[in-house]
C-alpha cells in the first residue's frame, strides 16, 4: 500500500513539476511577415516620408490584398523592401509570369500613391 501511494505521489509530482515549466516557457512565437518586411523597407524611407513605419506597413497592405499571384507579390515585396518604392526584377519572376509585371505596376501604382501621400486611409 505504502509502494502504491509513494509512487502516487511521484507521479502527481511529476506532472506539477512538468506542467509548471511548460507554464514558465514563453510561447512560441512565429515571425510577422508583415513586421519583418516594414522593419526592411523603413530605412529607405528615411528622409523621403514623415513616418517610414506607415508607408512601409500600407505599401505592404495594399500589394497583399491586390497582387493574387503569389509569385508577383513575392516579387514587389522584395523590391519594396530592398529599395523603398515598387520594383520588381525579372529574374524574381518566372519566365512565364514576367508578362504581368507591367500589369502588376498598374494594379499598385493608386496605393502605391496613396501610402506614401496619404498612408492613413
């Protein structure tokens, strides 16, 4: 009976002690893309736009919920981030989606104004 209680007792003990290392690591935290890609673009706004912050976070908005292709939008972060304003490389893009780079500037280019005059709205 002893034997069966003290192995009791290790058991819950066991379990106290495991649940409450679980409870004292922080949680896993995944990385913002969104974040990431502002805390890339900002430092070439910089002496361009009042809050590089906004433009960067609006620029990023805009071409998410415009941009379908997965690729295309890839492509325009990227520029944006690396440069500051939409650019996109042929060689980010496959050979058969290059032909809608042009269309993916006209489908930016309103936003694109719209964040770095007005990024509020």
């Amino acid at each position: 009976m002893m034997l069966r209680f003290c192995a009791l007792a290790f058991a819950i003990s066991a379990l106290m002690t495991q649940a409450a290392q679980a409870q004292a690591r922080p949680p896993l935290r995944l990385p913002d893309p969104r974040a990431d890609f502002v805390r890339q673009c900002a430092p070439h706004m910089l002496g361009r736009w009042a809050h590089p912050e906004e433009v960067c976070g609006c620029l990023h908005d805009h071409a998410v919920a415009i941009i379908e292709d997965h690729d295309l939008r890839d492509a325009l972060l990227r520029g944006i981030s690396e440069t500051g304003v939409p650019t996109i490389e042929t060689g980010w893009v496959p050979l058969a989606k290059q032909s809608e780079i042009g269309p993916t500037f006209t489908k930016i280019a309103k936003p694109t104004l719209q964040c770095m005059f007005d990024p509020v709205k």
